[in-house]
C-alpha cells in the first residue's frame, strides 16, 4: 500500500509542478513538436519542407534582411489562410509607407511554399521554432520597429522578447471563445501573453466582449481583414468573355473549392434540374490534379467540359451544360456569373472561403462543418447563407429560392450588405499603425 500511495503521491506532484509552472510545460511541448516534425521529416514531404526551409533561417535573413537606414515591419502569418486575413495589411502598408522594409514570415509551408514569392514584401521566410534563444536572435538580427502577428499566432518567447525590447506588437483579426485556454483558470501564461500585445483587433463582438472580461482595454473590433480583400478583388474584376458566353440566358449555380463528397452532392441536384432547359453548373474543384479533374467530369459525364479545353467563345455555345474549372487563381472572380452559389469542404474539415461569393450579393450554399466560420453563422443570420446536409436538402432549399423573387432577391441583398457593412478592417490597423511608426 505504502508503493502504491507513494506512486500516487508522485504523479500528483508532477501535475502539480507542470500546473506551476506553465512555461516549462509549453517549452517541453514546443521541444517535442520539434522532434517530432524532424522524425516525421524522413517520409513526410510536408514536414521535409518545414525542416528544410528553417536550416540556414539566421544566416538566411542576416543576409537578406539588413536594412540599417530604413524601418522595418514584421509580420508574421501561421499558414496561407492567416495571410489572405493579413494580406489588405501588407498591400496598405506598402502603399503608405513605399520606403519601409517589409519581413512576412510564416509558420507552415502550405503557407510559404504558396506565397515565397510574394513581391509586396521585401523578405518572406519561415518563422524559426519558439525558443528563448531562437527569439532573441530572430529579433536581434531583424530588429523591426512594429510586428504584426495575424488571427492566432501565439508564440509565448516572440512576443515577451518583442515586449522586453519595448516593440510595438500588434495582433490583427483575431477571434476567439470562451473554449480557449486564455479564459481557463489554468491559462495565467497566455492571458498574460495577450497583456503583453500593444493593441489586439478582433473580428467580432463576442470576442471583444471576452477580452473586456479578463481586463483588456487596448483593443478594438475591426472585423475580419478578408472583407477588405475580397471588395478589392471583386471592384477590379475583369470580364471573362468565356464565363459570360457560357452563364449568359440561364441559371447558373457556381461551385467552388469542392470535395469529392460536395460533387457527389452537386451531381444529384445537376441530374434533378437537367429537366430545365436553363440550368449550368460551374464546377471548381479544391484539388486540380488531373486525377481529381477526371473524377468531377466523370460524374457529369458528356454534360461536362474542360475550362483548358475551350478555345474560343464560341465553344461555349455546345451542350455543355457543366463547365469543370481545372486552374487555380479563378475563383475569385467565378461567383461573379452565379445566380446561386455552393462553397465546399462542409463535408469534410470545415467550408473554405465563402466570402469570394458573399461580395457579389449571391446567396450561398454549403455542407454541415461550418462552425470554426464566424462568417457562415453571419451570413445564415442575415439570411444570405443556407447549410445543407445532403442533396435532397440543397434541392428544396434552391426551389424555395428559385420560387420567390422577393426571397431570393433579399439574400442576394443581404449578403452583400453583410460584406460591405464589415469593410474598412485595414484602414483601422493602418491608422494604429501610423501611431507606432
């Protein structure tokens, strides 16, 4: 018995010890993350890369990033999702402030191995490991004047260094909930962090709301900066005479970033309104392999054509009543020829961007996983948005809207109305900006 309590009594101190000191704990975390990606590095080319891409980082931005007479500004995304979020920033600051120094670094390479090549800034690289020593050096040799950290970035040794050496730190579209470790009793190290933020903008009220609670005044809501973005994207628009020839005298739903299980989905209601003489489809798979092209045409069988395999306009005037959109970059501009469109990725981790769609005033339809999307709850609220959970579903929700004007009218109002009332996000943080440069 005295093994047994002696054994209890251990793992009760070690709980405690770890519960005490929270930044010994997130440092063993971090070490072990470390390890592991290098483990992983041997077989997996995601990992490879985020090895890989950190090995000469110091030496990399001493040679690439020394800009003695000139201001610098850092910031830093997780992946490529948090910088579309940063990007209105970026293109602002570089706008305003054309002689400063602009370092965007990330955390994931689905993320850098996207946007390496980026030319609004003048350095992009990967962020080295959290470490106290990694910190210090990063910032010593980088030495910005303001940073700029996007939605979730939380790297306990950055931000206390950024704090210690008294430089501005700003965290931008951020959103969070009540479920977060900041608002648990035994979160005292990241509320902590978040004192140590210079000013914090976030998305929504509930958020604002949750940091007034744990005594946080320097913040402010400005939305999401994505609104900004796609009102950009959609004012300078350029008309595809192909898509116009195409969609131009029907009815046409837009699908974009769609799964294999969106497709199944989209292929059932194709077939239902194929009856109706006025009815395309344009399909935007998430994935353009030529696997996965083959599969989406292969659903919808003679019906479909290739976007790459139409030459002219006049190719548009066949039989092809599913145009299969198999590049990447178009999307943005594709909801544009919708009278209704479908976003996907609700049927797997989560809905990917439906703000692209919401910008052109279209209701928009999309799969059951939509709860990490602030914005998919706004626009459901508002009436713009519907989510469906299977094809029967998607089909008597598209009749009803089909056979009210005055409904369908009033979401493709609602949805735009939601967007523009939400812009204005990156002039906020540009006018924060200006104070600290």
């Amino acid at each position: 018995m005295k093994g047994v309590a002696l054994g209890f009594a251990v793992i009760i101190g070690i709980i405690l010890f770890f519960l005490l000191n929270p930044r010994f704990l997130y440092n063993i975390i971090i070490a072990l993350y470390h390890t592991a990606i290098k483990i992983s590095s041997l077989w997996n080319k995601k990992s490879k890369l985020w090895v890989g891409g950190r090995r000469n980082i110091f030496q990399e931005l001493a040679n690439n990033f020394s800009f003695p007479d000139h201001k610098k500004i850092w910031i830093h995304c997780a992946s490529l999702g948090e910088f579309e979020q940063g990007r209105p920033v970026i293109e602002k600051i570089r706008q305003n402030y054309p002689e400063h120094k602009i370092l965007l670094t990330f955390f994931s390479p689905s993320g850098y191995e996207v946007r390496k090549n980026y030319d609004v800034a003048d350095h992009v690289a990967y962020l080295p490991i959290d470490t106290k020593k990694n910190a210090r050096k990063f910032i010593e040799i980088i030495r910005p004047d303001i940073a700029i950290f996007v939605k979730y970035e939380f790297w306990v040794h950055y931000i206390e260094t950024l704090y210690k050496q008294k430089i501005p730190v700003l965290l931008i579209s951020a959103i969070f909930t009540k479920k977060m470790i900041f608002f648990k009793w035994y979160g005292k190290l990241f509320r902590n962090l978040l004192r140590k933020f210079t000013f914090i903008f976030v998305q929504e009220e509930n958020s604002f709301d949750l940091l007034k609670k744990i005594k946080l005044t320097e913040v402010e809501i400005a939305h999401d900066t994505r609104f900004d973005r796609v009102t950009a994207i959609a004012s300078a628009h350029v008309e595809n005479p192909i898509l116009k020839n195409f969609a131009e005298g029907f009815n046409v739903m837009v699908a974009g970033s769609t799964w294999a299980a969106d497709e199944k989905l989209l292929k059932h209601a194709f077939y239902h309104n194929l009856v109706y003489n006025n009815f395309k489809l344009i399909v935007a798979p998430h994935n353009v392999s030529k696997k996965d092209i083959r599969k989406a045409s292969k659903k919808f069988k003679k019906y479909s054509v290739l976007y790459s395999q139409i030459e002219n306009v006049a190719d548009t005037t066949n039989n092809s009543r599913v145009l299969i959109i198999d590049n990447i970059g178009m999307l943005s501009s594709l909801y544009k020829y919708a009278d209704v469109c479908y976003v996907g990725g609700g049927f797997k981790k989560g809905i990917h961007n439906i703000l692209e769609a919401a910008v052109y005033g279209k209701p928009i339809f999309f799969g059951p996983k939509y709860k990490k999307a602030a914005e998919a709850h706004g626009l459901i609220k508002a009436g713009a948005a519907f989510s469906v959970s299977d094809a029967d579903n998607l089909l008597k929700d598209m009749e009803f809207l089909g056979g009210f004007d005055a409904v369908y009218k009033g979401a493709c109002r609602n949805a735009a109305k939601y967007v523009s009332d939400r812009c204005g996000g990156s002039e906020k943080v540009l006018e924060k900006i200006r104070i600290y440069l």
